[in-house]
C-alpha cells in the first residue's frame, strides 16, 4: 500500500520507521507542516497520515479531503471545529478517521475505565481523578488521551457532572461532582494516564504508560490499512478508533 505522510516531527518518523519494517507498505511523499499542499501531491498514495498541529490540521483540511483519498488524523487540538471538519469530509465524499491515541494498548485502558467507572457508579464512598504526565514539548494540556478517558468516565459516572482540569486557582479544592484531570510536564516521558480509585478503605489506580513511540504508530498504520480498505469497500464519512477495533476488542463468547 503507498502511504503519503503530513507532519515529519517525531510522530511522522516513528510512522515512517513503521512501515519500512512492516516490509508491505511504501512511504511515497512526505511532508511538513508547513509544506505547500494541493490536492494533486497526494494523487500517488492510497491513503494519508496526518500527524501535525490542531492549527495545521485545519488549514489543511480543504486540501486533504479534495484528494480523495482515506485520511488517518492523528492530531489532536480541534475539537472545537468537529462539525465543520464533519461537514467538508460529507462534502467531499471522502473517509475520514481521528483519534487521540492509536495506541492498541491505550484502547485497552479506555475499555476498562469505562467499565470501571460503570462499577463504581454502583457504589458509594468511592471517588475517582484522572492524571497524566508527558515530556515538556507536549502542547496540549490536558492530553487528547487523558480527555477522553474523562468522556467516558462522565458518561458512566453519575455523581461526577464536570470537568475540572489542573488546578485551578480556587485554593485547590475541588467539588465532590467535578471530575479532576490533573497534568504534569516532565522530561521525556513519552506519555503516562492514570485513573485513581479512592475509598475509605481502598485505594487503586489503573494506568497506562507509553515505552516508546512505536505503539502510536504501529496502531496508524494498523488503522490506515484497515481505513483504505474500507474507502474502496464504499465507506465514507468520519469514523472514530471504536469502528477500526470495533472486531478486535471483543471478548470470547
């Protein structure tokens, strides 16, 4: 399969050095984020993988949605404009997927905060926060990862009914229905989440934590195949990581 890549940071390499050692696909163009783009540069490739700014990705949207081709978004940062991005995708007839995270194993932590929170939910005397931490080049605060396991959690939750993120300066305190995310900036750390159960009488903690970036990109790459395969089965519009793992996830019978 030929893949055109967006963004040549950290995150484009890995995905790059992903797919030199699959041995099945090629990397056909590379670009930057401030490379100009039209339509045609893509014209070589069976699907594009995007992994730039929230800023980039919408000033490239018209672009990358007139190619006509299957685009991978792993950018996080523009959710404000979800409806718009939405609209050019259905416009353009094309196939769209985004996620926060592609890694498998952070899908995994995903599945277990939700039925975690779904248990506690029966319970009483349990409250629960999410933390995470990454390396200090990181922009986004909270992560793309860390809001989403928030999502899940408030939908699960009933006595937790907002988000609270950091702390804010209230004193520090924080409402027995705010959910809190907590965010440190350390170092290296490729990326860690955690969510914390805390009672009277227990205390525990479910984390996830990145070894290296080879996990991000080895998930896009295993979502771009299965995305452009589903392009030329007919499928068009925005999908999500809940479709792609929709058949993997799924425990035995």
């Amino acid at each position: 399969m030929n893949i055109s890549l967006l963004g040549y940071g950290k995150m484009g390499k890995a995905v790059e050095a992903a797919i030199a050692s699959s041995g099945e696909h090629t990397v056909v163009s590379h670009f930057n984020r401030t490379s100009a783009l039209t339509p045609d540069v893509f014209q070589s490739a069976d699907v594009i993988i995007e992994f730039t700014t929230g800023e980039a990705f919408i000033g490239n949207l018209s672009t990358l949605v007139k190619s006509g081709k299957p685009v991978i978004v792993g950018t996080t940062g523009w959710a404000s404009v979800m409806e718009t991005v939405k609209r050019e995708v259905e416009a353009s007839n094309t196939l769209l997927l985004y996620a926060s995270n592609f890694s498998l194993g952070v899908h995994l932590f995903f599945r277990l905060v939700k039925e975690a929170a779904a248990l506690v939910n029966t319970l009483d005397g349990f409250d629960v926060a999410l933390s995470e931490v990454h390396h200090t080049a990181k922009a986004d605060v909270p992560s793309g990862t860390a809001l989403r396991a928030a999502e899940l959690v408030l939908a699960e939750l009933d006595r937790k009914t907002a988000l609270r993120t950091g702390l804010e300066p209230n004193g520090g305190k924080t409402a027995a229905d705010e959910l809190l995310v907590s965010s440190l900036r350390l170092g290296k750390v490729f990326g860690e989440h955690t969510l914390h159960i805390d009672s009277e009488s227990d205390d525990l903690t479910l984390t996830h934590r990145a070894k290296d970036r080879s996990g991000f990109a080895k998930g896009s790459l295993a979502a771009a195949v299965w995305l452009a395969e589903e392009y030329q089965r007919g499928s068009r519009g925005v999908l999500t990581m809940d479709d792609f793992l929709a058949g993997r996830l799924k425990p035995k019978s």
